[in-house]
C-alpha cells in the first residue's frame, strides 16, 4: 500500500507539536494531544488527591467514634489524657528532652568513631592481626547479644558500687557509656558491611596508583563504605536517641524521669503520654530525614552516579 505525501503529513502533524521545531527561532508549541495529555494527568491528580482526603477523613471520624464510644474511654481519658497533669509536664518533659539531646549527640560521635576502628579492625588483613580481629569480632558478638537494659544496669549502677578512685558516679556519663558500648557494636557490623561491600579491584587499582594498604583504605574503600552505608547508619542513630531515655534507671532528670517524678507524686499516667509525644515529634523528622536520604541514593545508584 502507498501512502502519499499529504497522507504522511496529515498522520505525524499531531505529534510535531511535542519536538521543538525545526528553525532556530521557531517557539516550541505544544500539540492538542499533548495538552489533552496534561490535563488528563491534572484531572487524575485531583480526583486522587480527592479521594484521599475523604477516605482519610471517613477513618479519622470512625476511629474516633469507636474510641470515644468505648465503655472505657472516661476512664482512660482522665487517666492517660488529662489537660492539667498535660500542662505540668510538658515544660518540665521539654527541659529534661535536652540531657537527652546532648546525650544523642555525644554519644552518637563516639559510636561512630569507635564503630569505625571496631571494623577497621575486623577487616584487617594478615596474621599478625589474628587477634585484633578476633577481639573485634568477641566485642559485637557479647554487646549485640547483651540486652541494653542490663548493660545499663551493669554500668550505671554497679560501676558506682565499686567504688574505683577516678571513676566518676554521674549517672548520666555511666549510662551514655553504656549506650555508646552497645550501639557500637551495631555500627561496626554496618560499617564492615560496607567495607566488604567495596570491590577489591577498588584496592588493586588504589594499590597500582602507588598507594599503601592504609591510604587505600583511608582515600578509596572507607568513603565508599560511609557513604552506601549512610541510610542503616541513620536509622540506628534514631534508635540511639530513643534509648537516651533509658539512662533515667540511675536518677538522671531526662525527659523520661521527669515525667516519672509527676507520675509517682499525682498516680495520673498522662506524663508519660506527654514524653511518648515528644520523643516521638523529634524522632519523625530524622525518619523522614532517613527515607529521603534512602531514596536519593537508590536513585542516584539507578542512575549510574553513586559506585
């Protein structure tokens, strides 16, 4: 079958609007079809963001109505949900949130410091470093199988029972020792992961370059490592600043003992409801934080620009 000229025309003239044009100064138009396209996508937009909204507004009012509704609920209202205890705790939960804070930050440097020679250690080559290694392995294999609760036990309180010269009793240096003791040994396993992770042709080629074992690992493997190992790294971080509030089992006023100081005095759990809040709004955003990093790198690796 023969298509004539004008046939072949009128066929593609609906999709040429989609290309920039042909002439240096011609202005790029978009076709009918192209347009119908975008709105179409606009009207699906709407309509999803429609029926979202009133689906989540359908469960929010039957969520709420089942709980109220519960025989219950003026019970566990006035002892978990009750404004006044509510309004006495918050400024004090907010003041002890910051021994918390310090704490994730301080601790959360030096799990990452001692993480990285903990792994560096597990991966080093040779038989003079037989046991290095195998003190490396022992150290994560005994604190990811302790409980944190008993570590912190152990440290807290019965460090000071001993009674060492030069050993100090602050519960608050005790319990982020404890803490940075067992989150250690989780990061060093993420870190090895990482380092295994890297090719060896990344240390021969270092090795061709004239670089040494210790430069290649310093300049070419560790930064690969850090930076495909940043999302779990993230993630036990956000663990880290929750269990900052475990350290109230030996007398620390943080955000988690002050509520249990107004809790002991009033017998009315709302403070902890309180506590359970604050942590919560000041975990969500480095969660978020996480994700976004994840997903920026799963589409940096798509795309060929992380190794």
């Amino acid at each position: 079958m023969t298509v004539t000229k004008e046939e072949s025309g009128q066929e593609g003239s609906d999709d040429k609007g989609d290309m920039s044009g042909g002439g240096a100064g011609d202005a790029y138009v978009p076709s009918q079809r192209r347009l119908e396209r975008e709105r179409y996508k606009r009207a699906r937009a709407r309509r999803a963001t429609a029926i979202a909204a009133l689906s989540t507004l359908v469960t929010a009012v039957v969520l709420y109505l089942v709980v109220v509704g519960a025989p219950g609920w003026p019970r566990t209202k006035e002892t978990f949900f009750n404004g006044q205890y509510a309004r006495e705790a918050l400024p004090k939960v907010l003041e002890g949130l910051w021994l918390n804070v310090r704490l994730l930050l301080i601790c959360g440097a030096a799990v990452l410091v001692l993480g990285m020679l903990i792994a560096v250690a597990r991966t080093l080559r040779g038989p003079v470093f037989f046991p290095l290694r195998v003190l490396a392995a022992a150290y994560t294999d005994f604190f990811r199988g302790l409980p944190l609760i008993i570590n912190l036990m152990i440290v807290v309180l019965g460090v000071p029972a001993l009674r060492l010269q030069g050993v100090t009793v602050d519960p608050v240096w005790l319990g982020g020792t404890a803490l940075t003791l067992t989150y250690s040994a989780y990061v060093a396993e993420v870190f090895r992961a990482g380092i295994e992770s890297v090719h060896p042709s990344q240390r021969a080629a270092a090795r061709s370059l004239g670089l040494n074992n210790r430069q290649a690992l310093r300049y070419v493997v560790l930064p690969q490592a850090v930076r495909r190992q940043v999302p779990p790294l993230l993630n036990d971080l956000v663990s880290l600043q929750k269990d900052t509030g475990l350290v109230s089992i030996g007398g620390a006023i943080d955000a988690v003992r002050a509520a249990d100081i107004i809790v002991g005095r009033s017998l009315n759990y709302t403070p902890y409801i309180v506590a359970g809040l604050v942590f919560v709004a000041l975990t969500i955003p480095m969660t978020r934080f996480t994700d976004w990093v994840t997903a920026r790198m799963d589409r940096q690796r798509a795309q060929g620009g992380t190794t």
